[in-house]
C-alpha cells in the first residue's frame, strides 16, 4: 500500500475539499484530483462523491476509512518507534479537546513540548463532547480532553480533576451575587446551552426532573465565546465550569456562582483512542498533560 496515497485519502475526507488539500499539501488541485482517481482504480471502486461543496465519502470510502487512519497510525508509529530508539519521543500527537481547555491547559502543554520535546509534534482540534468521541472512536485523534458525568474513570480514561459547575450571569446581577446559589433557581431561567446531542444536556434535564424544576434554554449554542457574550449582555445565564468561565475574555463582564443543592460535578478525562497502539510521544503528552492539571488551580477555581 502506498502511503502517502491512502493520506491524502484521509485528509481529504476529513478536510471535504480537494482544494483544501491541495493548498495543505503544496499541489495543485489537477495533481490531487489525478491521484485520487489512481487510488479509486486501484482499489475497483468510487472512494468520493462529489457535491456542491466538495467531496464526501461514499459507503466505502466510509467502510474502509476507519481502518485506513489505524493502518495509517501503525505506520507513523513504526517510523516514531525507529527514530525513538534512541529514547527520544518522536512524531505528531493528534489531541482533541473542548474550547474550555484551549487555555493555558493546552497552551502550557504547546509551550513544554517547544522546550522540553521539540521533536514532538502537537495537532490540536477543538469539538464539543459528543464529536471528541467520534474522533476517538474513528481514531481521528489519539487523544482527548473532555468532559465526563461519571465519577469512576472507565475504558482506560485518565481522570485529571473534578469541576463544579457554575450558573454564570453578568456582572451585578443579584442572582449570581453570592458563592452558591441553589439548583432550584433554574426554574424557568433563560438558559444558553450547548447544542444536542450532548451528554451534559441529558444530565441537566434528568436532574430537573428528579427536583421538579422546568428548564428554560432560550438559546443553543456550541460556541463558547458566543455562550458568553450572550450572558455577558444580560440575555440569559449559563451553566459552565471553571475552566469555560476562566476563559472569558476581560471585555466579557461575567459572574459566577457555585450551584449547589445538589451540586453537580463533572470530571475533566484524558480520554484514548482504542485504535493503533500509544506511541512514546503520546505517551509523553499524557504525562505532560498529568502534570500541568496537577498544578493548575484553574480545575478548581473559577473567576470570583
């Protein structure tokens, strides 16, 4: 198998242009055409659909991508592996990661690596939970940080720290005025919340159920920034952890208050994809990334 052919295969059904990749990858569009019209003979069968916007896989580009990235992934492994017999870490580390965790978790992690492993290479992609977990499933990424409900870490998940949650509110807003304000005060509140399908939104609705409140989500919306900007002006109020309401810019005037009664927690997971093996540079990231959580009190603390 030529390798190189079978990465483009994957870079265009991930990037669904072909300009996209020609642009990526320094060739011109004609170039990158061609060679995806050799690997569909090659293989006896169309790989791509073309579309308005672009190109989509069809049912088997579909069925065979999955093992295309792990083939793929084993590959860049096995070159990591020779160069690492020296015992340095080697290669790119795919991480997929919430907006919420962009800063400083990963910019610390970004910075390290520059010093301390340059060899390393970090390709960071940012999603909300229900897409990291396709990525790891698909094996589009190696790694991921996101959020989970449970508080026993399972499918080999590293748990790195246990957050509280936060009803956000703008700046003066007497609701959010005080450390802890009780789960009950959602009752009919106008809410701004990430989109479905997500496992933090069916958490919510159970938990209103069992305590007999009705939720208000006037807004969804996955983006982050836009979350905020709509507390920020006094619209409605978000249900955020420490490290989202951190993140707030400085123009964003925004107040937070601990919910409690009862609370509810989430756990921040290193989570891993179960195709390919871990790499040492992977292996190397993890660590890094064990030990940044460990010492940053952000996990824990949220702006007052």
């Amino acid at each position: 198998m030529d390798y190189l052919k079978w990465k483009l295969f994957i870079d265009a059904a991930e990037l669904g242009s072909l300009s996209k990749v020609a642009i990526a990858s320094g060739k011109s569009q004609p170039q990158i055409s061609r060679q995806i019209a050799e690997l569909e003979r090659e293989c006896g069968a169309r790989l791509f659909q073309r579309n308005g916007r672009g190109v989509a896989l069809t049912e088997v580009g579909q069925r065979i991508a999955p093992r295309v990235r792990a083939w793929l992934a084993s590959t860049e492994q096995l070159a990591s592996d020779l160069q690492a017999t020296a015992g340095k870490p080697v290669g790119t580390v795919r991480l997929g990661i919430l907006p919420s965790t962009a800063h400083p978790l990963v910019t610390t992690l970004y910075y390290r690596l520059r010093q301390q492993f340059p060899l390393i290479q970090l390709s960071v992609r940012e999603g909300q939970g229900a897409q990291l977990e396709t990525w790891l499933e698909d094996g589009n990424v190696d790694l991921a940080i996101l959020y989970r409900q449970s508080p026993v870490a399972k499918n080999g998940d590293v748990y790195l720290a246990e957050a509280a949650t936060y009803l956000v509110g703008t700046q003066g807003d007497p609701l959010v005025a005080k450390p802890t304000v009780r789960f009950s005060t959602l009752d009919k509140l106008p809410l701004v919340t990430f989109c479905r399908p997500n496992s933090w939104r069916d958490r919510l609705d159970q938990l209103s159920v069992e305590h007999g409140i009705a939720l208000n989500v006037e807004a969804e919306a996955d983006s982050l920034s836009l979350q905020l900007r709509i507390v920020a002006n006094g619209s409605a109020y978000a249900l955020l952890g420490p490290y989202a309401i951190h993140s707030a810019p400085q123009d964003c005037p925004i107040k937070a208050s601990r919910l409690v009664g009862p609370e509810i927690p989430r756990y921040v997971a290193l989570a891993m994809s179960r195709l390919g093996e871990l790499t040492l540079a992977c292996k190397t990231v993890m660590r890094l990334i064990q030990e940044i959580a460990q010492s940053d009190a952000t996990l824990s603390n949220s702006r007052k």
